[in-house]
C-alpha cells in the first residue's frame, strides 16, 4: 500500500484525487496540506489522515510516499520540485509549470 497526501484541496482534489485515492485499494490517505487550513482539517475527518500546517510538514511525514499537487497553477513546479527532493512520487496537475525556465 502506498501512502499518499494531497497538496492543496480545492476543485480538482475534491473532485478527483481525493475520492480516486479513497477508492483505490492500493493507496492510504496519509493527509492533507491547503493554504486554507479548515478544508484540509475537514478532508482529514472525512478521508482520515491528517491535516499538516505545512508542505514541510507534509513532505518530512516518511509515511508519505507519494503526493498530488493540486495547487495554483504557479507553484505547480515549486511545489513538485520540493518534493521530489524530499524523495516523494508526484502526480502533478497540469500545467507542470507556467514557464519554459
């Protein structure tokens, strides 16, 4: 089992991710980063996991393998970068970044 969190929670996590991953018999929801601190607390009571202050926070939780980033466009690339050093899979949402550079 793999053990996932999701970053950032809006539309497309909700939507999308966020029940996939609750389907999925293969992934464990390990939790849940948004700027919007209340939404991820109440993914986090409703998917179970846990509802991190900080993408820091998230990517130094060594039950999470991989990650969502489901942010603003703009730190897409930032965001999947970050975690990728930190040795986390990322599926990213499109577009990877919004500049060639």
């Amino acid at each position: 089992m793999t053990g996932v969190a999701v970053i950032g929670c809006g539309k497309i996590a909700q939507t999308r991710h966020i029940p996939e991953y609750a389907a999925n018999p293969k992934a464990e929801i390990k939790g849940f980063y948004d700027l919007n601190r209340e939404r991820a607390k109440q993914l986090a009571q409703r998917y179970g996991g846990k509802a991190y202050a900080s993408v820091e926070e998230l990517l130094s939780d060594d039950g999470v393998e991989a990650v969502s980033v489901c942010t603003a466009n703009h730190t897409h690339a930032s965001i999947s970068i970050q975690a990728l050093k930190a040795g986390r899979h990322v599926l990213c949402e499109k577009p990877m970044a919004t500049t060639l550079e």
